[in-house]
C-alpha cells in the first residue's frame, strides 16, 4: 500500500511539473518578453537647468550628434509603434495634479488629450486613442502601460520625464510612461496660446504634455537656439504655452516617421 501511494504521488509531480513547463513555453509563444526591451528615459528641464556637459551648453559646445536640418532628430533613427497598435491608449492620473490654477474650470483630461491629438493632426495615421481615461496608478512600469501622473521628481530643475520601453531588433514602441514634477505648481491657460490669462508662477499642463507627447514618438530634445520656438525644444518655463502649437521642425519629424 505504501508503495503504491509513493508511486502516485511521484506521478502526481510529474504531471504537474509538465504542465507548468507547457504554459511557460505557451506564454514565451504568445506574449512580448520584457526582457527583450530596452527603456529609455527623456528629461525636460526648466530653463536654465540644463545639466552640464549637455550638447550646446554654452558658447564653444560640441554637439556630438548635430541637429538635423530640417530642425528635429529621432531617437535612434526612428522607432515606431506598429500599425497594429495605433491609435495608443493611455491613462491619467487626474487626482494626482497639484495646487492646479484653474479659474476657468477646463477640465485637465481635455487639456492633456488636445496635447495628443496635435501630432495626431500632423498625419494620416490616427496615433493617438480620442478617449483617455482616467486612473489612480502612480508607478512607472512597462506592466501598467501608457500612465501619465503627477510625482515627485526630487528635483526643482527637472519638470517632467517620459520613459519608453521599446523592443530590441524590432524598433517598435511597446510603451510609456509619463511623470510631471509635482515641486511645481500647474495649470491652465485656457486660451491656448493667447494672452487673456497668464500663468506666470505655473506649469501649463498642455504646453508640458505637448512636449513630452513628441517624445512618446521618439523625437528627441532639441537645445540649440534656433529651434527655441520649437515644441521640441528641451527648455520650458513657468506660463509658457509656445509649445502647444508645433512649428515646421516638429511636423516634419513625426511625418518622417509616419507620412503626412
């Protein structure tokens, strides 16, 4: 008797172990390995923070890597989100905006989808989900894919920071995250780019996301001084809004991407 329960419970563990071992192969089949991507991370810094030994830090700079002439640069060359995954979905953190100067009562989700859908205007190709949604994830992970949220960054010279994963081999975006540095204060200028209200001691939510949305593209920082209208550039300040509209160099880079 005791040998045939030994004999049973050894078949038992074979039985399981062979069906774990099937659903590891059948997850590696069937979905994107995290280990097989890279992650990349874009500071924005406010001006004049740019942290020494930046390209184009100051008179006589190199830049090792020159800007392109039609006034944007990819990273990398290009990585693009596959058409399968177009329009991308993202989430935001609306709860997590701190000290937001609102007067007007424009609603944050607004603000941040028009940032979005600017690109999406550059092109054919609908990039970007119309319907953002909302959500109470604060982490930067490739497993909660697409956040964006409000932290703190630790440092009162960097405003926001945008990490993407993307696959190695392939050059294809898997995901992004994006942080805005909750050491400043942040609001709406609800005229856009005009002038009727001001905010002259607060981050414009669409001018920042804006900004960072390029980079969810793969469109790299810009810091030379003719490209300081761009939206591009790597600077920002307190009531800027020049950055919500974007300039040639912008468009000519998602387009070279993407198509027109």
């Amino acid at each position: 008797m005791k040998r045939t329960l030994i004999a049973l419970f050894i078949t038992t563990i074979l039985i399981l172990s062979s069906v774990a071992t099937v659903s590891a192969k059948s997850d590696e089949s069937t979905e994107p390995s995290f280990r097989a991507m890279e992650k990349t991370v874009f500071i924005h810094y406010k001006v004049p923070g740019k942290p020494p030994g930046t390209p184009g830090n100051g008179p006589g700079d190199k830049d090792p890597k020159p800007q392109d002439e039609d006034g944007y640069k990819l990273f990398r060359g290009g990585i693009k989100w596959a058409k399968g995954d177009t329009p991308v979905s993202y989430l935001v953190n609306v709860g997590s905006i701190p000290n937001l100067q609102n007067p007007n009562g424009v609603n944050p989700l607004d603000e941040i989808k028009a940032a979005f859908e600017v690109w999406d205007d550059a092109t054919s190709i609908e990039l970007f989900d119309d319907n953002p949604r909302t959500t109470d994830i604060a982490v930067t992970s490739p497993y909660d894919a697409n956040v964006i949220y409000w932290t703190n960054l630790g440092d009162t010279n960097i405003i926001a920071v945008t990490t993407f994963w993307w696959y190695r081999g392939k050059k294809e975006l898997a995901a992004f995250d994006m942080e805005f540095n909750t050491q400043f204060d942040w609001g709406i200028d609800w005229d856009g780019e005009n002038t009727i209200f001001e905010l002259t001691n607060a981050m414009d939510i669409r001018n920042i996301t804006t900004h960072e949305a390029g980079h969810t593209l793969v469109l790299e920082d810009l810091y030379q001084d003719q490209f300081a209208q761009m939206t591009m550039y790597g600077y920002s300040t307190e009531g800027e809004v020049k950055k919500i509209s974007l300039e040639a160099g912008d468009i000519a880079g998602v387009q070279a991407l993407y198509g027109n």
